[in-house]
C-alpha cells in the first residue's frame, strides 16, 4: 500500500486543492496566525466544515466525541460577519464550557444562524490541545459560492 503525499497546506489568498474528491475542511497559513476553511454544497455544510476545521487547529477532530449538544444561535447583517459570528460564539462556548466539539449543525435564514455544536469536556492527555484560539477574525474572510455550485467559507483565527 502506498502512502499518500503530504499535502501542502495553501497560504492565505490560495484556493485549497479542489475537484473530486476535494478536501471539506483545512488550514491556511497565515504568519503567526491560521486560516481556516471549509467547502461544502450548501453555506450551511461549508459553514459545518469550516467549524471542523477551526477545532481542527486545537485538536484532532477524531479524538472529539460528540456526546453533548450545545446551542448557537447568532445574527449579522451579511452571511460573511454572520460566518465569523459563528465562529467566535463557538469559541466562546469551548472556553467557558471547557469543552471541544467535533460535529456542527447549521440552519441560516435571512441573517440568523441557528445552530448545534457536538462534543465533550476536555481531557488534556486525550485531546492534547495544541493552542486556544482566541478569535475569528475578519482577516481573509471570505464566503463564496464555488463555480461547481458548492459554497466555500474562510477567515484567519487569532491564535
């Protein structure tokens, strides 16, 4: 069996690998700070994707079980402030939860975001969290429908 190369995490202004088979989720780099990105049918999946990613950046995602629901609910005026809305009330409920999620449930309708995130408290020696993130920034914020007809959301984390 032979291993998969290593892929190359884009900078920050790079579109990530696309086409079959394309990744839903990653990185960017972006000098001290990181990117992150999610792709996927519809704004609701990429905004899910993008979540995955952000915890993505704290720990491996699979070492998250998704055992208890926590609720988000946010509003903006355009679906970009409403993408990092979402992420900072995310934030905010893993450092006052002390927890870590793993699965997201979006809902958006004319400016509000409903939606769900899925985890667990944090066990250091399980999780080895790697930094807190502090904010989701408006740095490279970015939602856009792809041209395939699938959606794509990013921004910069403040780490």
């Amino acid at each position: 069996m032979q291993a998969e190369p290593p892929r190359e995490t884009p900078t920050l202004g790079e579109t990530p690998p696309g086409g079959e088979g394309a990744h839903a989720w990653g990185h960017l780099r972006h000098g001290s700070d990181i990117g992150v990105w999610g792709r996927g049918r519809t704004r609701e999946e990429a905004f899910e994707r993008a979540a995955v990613a952000l915890c993505g950046v704290i720990t491996e995602p699979s070492r998250v079980v998704p055992r208890e629901p926590v609720e988000v609910s946010c509003e903006a005026p355009d679906v970009e402030v409403l993408f990092t809305d979402w992420l900072n009330a995310l934030i905010y409920e893993m450092s006052v939860r002390r927890m870590l999620f793993s699965r997201f449930e979006v809902r958006l309708a004319d400016g509000h975001l409903e939606g769900r995130a899925w985890g667990e408290p944090v066990e250091v020696e399980r999780h080895e969290p790697a930094v807190e993130v502090k904010a989701a920034t408006l740095t490279g914020l970015e939602v856009r429908r792809e041209p395939d007809g699938g959606w794509y959301a990013q921004c910069v984390v403040d780490v």
